[in-house]
C-alpha cells in the first residue's frame, strides 16, 4: 500500500467516525428520553386538537381528556364540539358517538383500517409507554431539543402509512408529551396539544 491509498483510507475511517459519533449520541439521548417516559404506567390529560384543512374554511377544534395506561390502553373523551369517545386496547378500537334519537352510536373495528388514527395512537403510545424499540418497528426516529425540553421527528417506514402521513413531530419536556403535530402526505395538518393532569389516587 503506497502513501496516498494509505492516506486516503484514514480519511475515510476519520469521515465514517465523525458521521457515526452523531448518531451514537442521539441513540444514548433516545434511550435515557425513553426510560424516563416508561416509569409512568398510568397517564391523564386534557387535550385540545386542532384540524388544519386546505378544504375547510376554518380548522376544527375539538377538545375533552385522554387517558393512557400501559402498555396500549388508550382512552379519549371529547367533550367539545360534541360528545363522543374512543378506546383502543391493542388492536381493537371502539368508539361511541352521540345518541341519535336516543339510541347511542356504537362501533368496533380494526386499528388498521383507519391508517391517520393508527399513525397518532402507535407513535403516542410507544412513546407514552417509553417502548423505542416499537416506536422504530414503524418509523424513522431523529431527537431534537436539549436538557429537559425535547423532539421527536417520525417519518413513516412503510410506504402504506407514507402515503397517508408525511412526517410527526412530537414535543414535550420531561417525561410530559405536550404536542403532537401530523403532517399528512396531502399538506392537511392536525396538532394535538396535551394538558397533563394528575392521576386519581386509586
């Protein structure tokens, strides 16, 4: 091996180095951010949700509390602009609507066959449930933010949920999930705005 092959292969391991070092230092974050979010095994909330929609003439605000318990029990009850709520536990969700001429609105069905909702409750439970390891079964996760403050940027892995969702951002401090913002692949926009409350004494 002459001076240059041997010059030139340093460069590329002192490159591979520094590109990798980033990397292993965002892994270290994720994994200390994720073990602080699992030590919470039961979550309460009041949530205000706003729908941006090239469609509409003004968002859609909705709002009323959310409940999560690990590891995949989540719980959501709108109070505004009208009553309704939804539960999944694992795969199955169930939702209840308003009465119509007093008779209440029920229905079960599979998670996956509303890939928007899908996308919002694997994120925001994975990530509730502090499980990087599920969150990554299903997207493409980079860290942002420093000290308590914090970022997740997820992008979609399977091509199915690509074409519906762009991109999420969620935010928060601590072991608090305060925002969860979906970009849907047509520009629609929803932002979730989290309120912790504290948790009932049982």
């Amino acid at each position: 091996m002459n001076h240059r092959d041997a010059r030139r292969r340093f460069l590329i391991t002192l490159a591979a180095l520094v590109c990798a070092a980033p990397a292993r230092a965002n892994d270290d974050e994720l994994t200390r951010l994720f073990a602080e979010l699992g030590t919470r095994r039961e979550r309460h909330a009041r949530f205000v949700e706003r729908k941006h929609s090239a469609l509409l003439k003004a968002p859609i605000e909705s709002s009323g509390t959310m409940v999560f318990r690990s590891p995949d029990i989540l719980e959501r009850r709108t109070v505004e602009p009208q009553r309704e709520s939804v539960r999944i536990e694992g795969s199955v969700v169930t939702y209840e609507g308003p009465p119509v001429r007093g008779r209440t609105q029920k229905q079960t069905f599979a998670l996956t066959e509303a890939p928007l909702l899908a996308a919002l409750v694997e994120s925001l439970r994975a990530t509730l449930a502090g499980n990087l390891a599920e969150l990554r079964r299903h997207y493409d996760v980079t860290k942002t933010g420093a000290g308590q403050a914090w970022g997740l940027t997820l992008i979609p892995r399977e091509r199915a949920l690509r074409d519906t969702v762009d991109r999420m951002e969620l935010r928060g401090a601590g072991s608090d999930v305060n925002e969860v913002e979906i970009v849907e692949a047509s520009g629609d926009l929803t932002l979730l705005r989290i309120f912790p409350l504290p948790t009932p004494a049982k």
